[in-house]
C-alpha cells in the first residue's frame, strides 16, 4: 500500500506484531519493505515521554513505504502511553528491567516535575526482564540484529553516546543539543546498558524541553533522515 507524501491522516503503513505487553496490547514494528533494516529506532519506553511516538508517526506518515528504511517502534511501552504513565501497566520502569550486570531490585525514583523531590518509586520488576515488553523487545534485537539502536526519550535535552558516533555528532551539528557520554546518573537495568553489553551501539535521543511547533521544525527533518537511510553511509 502507499500514500502520496500530502497525506498525513492515517497511519497507513502495515506494521507486524512483535508480542504482547502484559496488559494484552500488541506490540508493534514498522519494518522496511524490502532493505534490510540496520537501524531500530524506539519511542515511549517511558510511556510519559510519548512526544516521541508523535514524532515518529508524523516522519512515517510522511513518507512514501518505500522510503522506509529503518525499522519503528513507535511505542516501546503502548500501556504506558495509553494511561500516561512512566511505567507500564504492573508499574515497572522498563527502562529498569532489562537483565543487565548492574540490574537492581531496588525501587527507581524519579521526579514528575522540575524542582520536585526525585520521590516516586517503581518497581525495576521482580527480576530482571520479568515484564513481556522487556522480553520481547530482547527477542526482537537478537532476530533482527540491527547495527544501531536509536532511543528517545524526553525531556533532558542531549545526545547520548558513548562512543561518540559520527552519526550522534551529526545529530548533535543539528539538534543544537549537547553530546554526552551518559546521562549523568546511574540507570541500573536500562535498555541502553543491556545495548552496550550485546556490544550493539546505542544512541539516547533525549528531546528537549520546546514547544511542539519548536521541536517539529527542529526534531522531525532528523528523525526523518534516520528513518530514509540518509544515515546509513555512516554506519560502521
Ligand atoms: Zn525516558
């Protein structure tokens, strides 16, 4: 099926189920027609940062299918955008729960608002990859084995990577946002360290805090270019 590039409404594309999360809700990707996919790009593993899914479905819808060449999760956590929720529907981090050297049983806590005490807890999960988001998402890395992981998050404004890519430099040269080694504080059990120990290269979109019309203009060209193998040339 394709549409022409002025039709935004619907999204048309057809995506395969990759699972299931623990509330029922399929788990979804959007695959390259053909192209084998070399990168995976996510949004929404934190179900409150779901600007990151709008923004990956405004790229999709504005492409024609053949011009997909990375494989989309529009949203790695569809519970948690659903309720609005940084957890998914058991109020599991997901972001904590991965089968990591450093995974934690301990509470995670984060703070809802700036300046707010960092003092609502949630759980990292029972044991490491106990939520089927977790274990399914782990499933799909190891059949799809793609040769970069872009996910987004919101709202601290950098590029996460600690390899210093020359695709999240490039990223960096247009985002105006600050090129970091990490995020600054220790994430037990993320998606991005299970990535570094799979030796797969992860890059840690966190988009900014702008207002909507700001961050299109700015975010979706970007996105864009990730999603049409503009950025395939610079893969290792
Ligand atoms: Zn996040």
């Amino acid at each position: 099926m394709s549409h022409s590039p002025s039709e935004f409404g619907p999204l048309t594309y057809i995506s395969r189920g990759y699972g299931y999360s623990e509330k029922g809700s399929v788990l979804e990707i959007f695959e390259p027609l053909s192209d084998s996919p070399q990168i995976l790009i996510m949004g929404s593993i934190h179900g409150d940062e779901s600007l990151s899914t709008i923004l990956l479905s405004d790229c999709l819808r504005s492409i024609q299918d053949h011009e997909l060449k990375s494989s989309i999760i529009l949203a790695a956590n569809p519970d948690g955008v659903l309720a609005g929720t940084r957890c998914n529907s058991r109020g599991v981090d997901l972001n904590r729960n991965y089968p990591t050297d450093n995974w934690s049983p301990d509470p995670v806590y984060y703070r809802n608002r700036p300046g707010t005490p960092q003092n609502i807890a949630l759980s990292p999960g029972d044991v490491a990859a106990s939520e089927s988001e977790t274990k399914a998402l782990i499933k799909l890395i190891q059949d799809i084995k793609p040769k970069l992981i872009v996910s987004i998050h919101g709202f601290l404004g950098c590029i996460d990577d600690p390899d210093a890519s020359p695709i999240a430099k490039d990223i960096v040269l247009r985002s105006g946002l600050e090129l970091v080694p990490d995020v600054g504080y220790a994430t037990p059990g993320s998606f991005g360290s299970w990535c570094k120990e799979q030796a797969i290269p992860i890059i840690t979109y966190e988009l900014p805090s702008l207002d909507i019309t700001e961050m299109k203009r700015i975010h979706i060209p970007i996105l864009k270019d990730l999603i049409t193998g503009h950025y395939h040339k610079m893969l290792l």
